[in-house]
C-alpha cells in the first residue's frame, strides 16, 4: 500500500512520494515519450497520485503528455499544473513571468484543453511577478476556484511575506520550492511561514537535478543541450566541490544498504509529514529505485550524521543561471 501525506491543513491527500513530469519534455537530454508513458503507467501501478507538470515545459508538450496518458485514470490522479513563466520559441533563452489577471486567465483554459480536463487539482503560480501586487495575482486564481476550474491554489519559489500575503487573499494549499541536501533555503523562513498557515511543503529536485545520485561523475557526463550544463553547480570548480558532497553520501547510504538517491529522498521525507517530494524521472527503472526510498527508516543518528556532511550552504554554485535566479524570491 503506497503511503498517503496530506498538503497542510487543506484535506488534499496524495502519495507520500510524488512524480516531476519536467524532464520527459525539457531540460534534460533524451526526450522519449514511449518510456515516458510507460512510466507515468507504471507510476499508477505503484500507487502514485499526484502529478507535477507545467504549461512551461515543452513548451506545452509536457501538459499534452500527462493529460493524454492520464486522463483515462482521472479519478485515481491529483493533478498539478503551473502558470506564470514565459517562453519565446525564437530565443530558447529567454525567460519572463506574468501573473496578471487576465494572463491567469487565458493561463488556465490553455492547460485544460492541453490536459484534455474539466479542473485543474492544484493550479501553481511558477514564478511571482514582480510587476504584480500578488493579491491581485492570486484573486484571478480565486475566481477559477469559484467557477469550478481549479480545485486548491499553490505557490512556487515564494518567500514567506509573499505566502502570507497571498493567503489572505484565499487559502494556500501547498508551496513548491527546490529543497534537497544541497538546497535548504526554505529553511529560512518559508518553512516556518508554510507551518503556521497550515500550508504543504512540496519540495521539487529532491536529488539536485540528479547529482546527488552518484550518477553524474565529469561535466562531459551531460549531453550537449542537457540544461544542467548551464547551471552554476555543474561548472568548474563547484562541480569537484560538490562531488565530494556526493562522496558523503554514498558512504552513508552503503551503511543504511540503499542508494544515494534513496537516502537523499529518505532524508527530505523526514523532514515532516507535510512534505510531499515530487523527484522527477522518464525512466521505470530509476521511479522504482525512488519509491525504495520510502522504505528506508532514518535513525536521530542518521539524521545526525547527515547534517554534519549535508550542512545549509553546502553546495558550491547558484542554483541556477543569473537570468532565472533572479526569479526566485529570497
């Protein structure tokens, strides 16, 4: 039996462990829709719900998948989706948000006709705009719950003023923000900010976009267009420092007898019955490797063991490059 987690005080109830579906159309090399939907299949066979997509991804292709692969089980699936970061299809660098209303709007009937669905489960807001007053923002978000098209409201990459903000406007039901061993921001503020409103924590890159799997030796390891080889933590000098973080990691996880990747999810798990990780992988061999990770009881030693190597502020490098990082709220 797959255990259940529920999003903060909201009553949504989802698989304690969830599924990314970004990397089956973005970012990362490989693209492979047949394993992809065998594996968002085999994710249904193992007692996953909930489902983590974006209009972003793909750009579209991503929704398009999830919603076609998906919609024959739909009343098995919690349904994510997110809004508010803009593409340009003749400059793949490019990146810009809006969270005005009537782009809230148009957001959201694009995702249900791409996800081939009648309501959205939980409808995220990507990035904030910072040209927008949040409430604003987030009363366009209301009035899709009102007209039935959107069932709870979340938030990602916020800092907890603007969680609370928008919580007045209408209730929150989970936050995503990256949170992993190298990534433990959220430990500033939002956590705290997300316990008090009653809001879940769902923390995406568990793994740190795959690093912290032992899987990624050299930079060559990452093909050509693999976004990761954009990113400050996979360059240079940081790439070496990291990996000794990794070496760590491996040597606790061959004392507990499972793999890095699964003590690295095992660890945000037990952070609190309010986070729901959503690791993302195309692959059933790798989804399978992550749900062993829900088997793997981690002791106050461990836990102990684990922060003296896995300390806030280990990691070398920005999580991203400086055009998204300045999209992320501190």
């Amino acid at each position: 039996m797959m255990q259940t987690r529920k999003l903060g005080r909201s009553g949504l109830e989802v698989s304690a462990l969830g599924l990314g579906c970004m990397g089956m159309s973005d970012f990362y090399s490989g693209r492979d829709d047949a394993e992809s939907e065998a594996t968002l299949l085999h994710a249904l066979d193992r007692g996953i719900t909930f489902f983590d997509t974006a209009d972003v991804y793909g750009p579209h292709h991503n929704e398009e998948l999830v919603g076609r692969v998906l919609r024959p089980h739909r009343s098995r699936v919690v349904l994510a989706t997110k809004f508010g970061i803009l593409r340009d299809p003749k400059n793949p660098a490019y990146r810009g948000v809006s969270g005005k209303p009537e782009y809230v709007r148009q957001a959201c009937e694009a995702s249900l006709q791409r996800l081939g669905v009648d309501v959205i489960d939980l409808y995220y807001m990507h990035r904030a705009d910072p040209q927008v007053p949040i409430e604003e923002t987030v009363g366009a978000m209301a009035e899709l719950v009102r007209q039935g098209k959107v069932r709870f409201l979340g938030l990602s990459e916020v800092n907890a003023e603007t969680l609370r903000r928008a919580h007045r406007v209408h209730p929150i039901t989970a936050l995503q923000s990256e949170y992993s061993l190298w990534t433990r921001d959220p430990e500033d503020s939002v956590l705290a900010a997300c316990r008090e409103l009653g809001v879940g924590f769902v923390p995406y890159s568990p793994l740190g976009r795959g690093f912290l799997t032992g899987q990624i030796r050299r930079f060559e390891d990452l093909e050509p267009d693999d976004y990761r080889r954009l990113s400050p933590r996979f360059q240079g000098e940081n790439f070496n420092r990291n990996l000794q973080l990794v070496a760590h990691i491996e040597q606790l996880a061959a004392k507990k007898k499972c793999t890095p990747a699964q003590l690295a999810l095992a660890w945000v798990l037990a952070r609190g019955e309010d986070f729901v990780p959503i690791p993302g992988t195309k692959r059933r061999k790798y989804l399978d490797e992550n749900l062993g990770a829900l088997e793997v009881r981690l002791t106050s030693e461990d836990l102990a063991a684990i922060d003296a190597i896995a300390p806030r502020g280990v990691a070398a490098g920005d999580r991203y490059p400086a055009g998204s990082q300045q999209l992320v709220q501190r």
